[in-house]
C-alpha cells in the first residue's frame, strides 16, 4: 500500500527577525505529530524570505511525490510576502501538477488541511 506523502512549505520561525519562534516551533512539533496521527507522511520546507526561498521550495517539490502540497498561513497571510505566495503556487504547479494544494490555519492543523484533500 502507497502511503500519501505531503510536503508543508512555510516561514521558518527561528530566521525572522524580531520573533520569539519558540511558540511556532512548538506548533510546528504538534503539527508534525497530528501527520503521524493519521499514519501520513510529511516533509516540511521551511524558508527564510530573503535567501532564495522559491529555490528551497522548487528543491523541495522535486525532491518527492507529493500528493498533497500546504502552503502555510505566513507565506499567505502577510502582505509583504504576496509575491513569495504567488510563486509558491506556481511553483507547485510547475514541479508538483498532480499534487493538491492546500492551506492551512496554523501549524497544528496542516495535517488537517492535507486530509480535506487525501480522502
């Protein structure tokens, strides 16, 4: 039996200035946790915004067969960042065409977000 895998792309927590990314971190353990909960594999790739963050995502998605891609709510969420989520998108188009994509509320719930898509 073929086990689902996911890929989670997101802001990585302890390369943003002016954050405590203790909070996140935890969020990020309780999200990783609920995947293993419902026995599906995941890969997190986690970017820091200004070093090449569309190269570590495109990396990311070439680097498996994902069938479900979350695009976390700090790349979606924050004005500034419009340009990184678009090309997040894009980019999964390109490298990941059959891969779902999903969004989620907070860290804790993107193994939520992937199984709207998985069932």
């Amino acid at each position: 039996m073929t086990v689902a895998r996911v890929l989670v792309v997101g802001l990585d927590p302890a390369k943003l200035e002016g954050w405590d990314p203790e909070p996140v971190q935890t969020a990020i353990a309780r999200g990783k946790a609920r995947f293993d909960d419902y026995g599906v594999e995941s890969d997190w790739c986690l970017v820091e915004p200004d070093a090449d963050p569309e190269g570590a995502i495109a990396a990311a998605l070439t680097g498996g067969k994902y069938a479900c891609v979350v695009i976390g709510g700090g790349i979606r969420k924050e004005e500034p960042l419009l340009e990184l989520f678009e090309k997040a998108v894009n980019l999964v188009r390109r490298h990941a065409p059959d891969a779902a994509i999903a969004f989620n509320r907070s860290p804790e719930d993107c193994a939520d977000a992937a199984m709207r898509w998985l069932r």
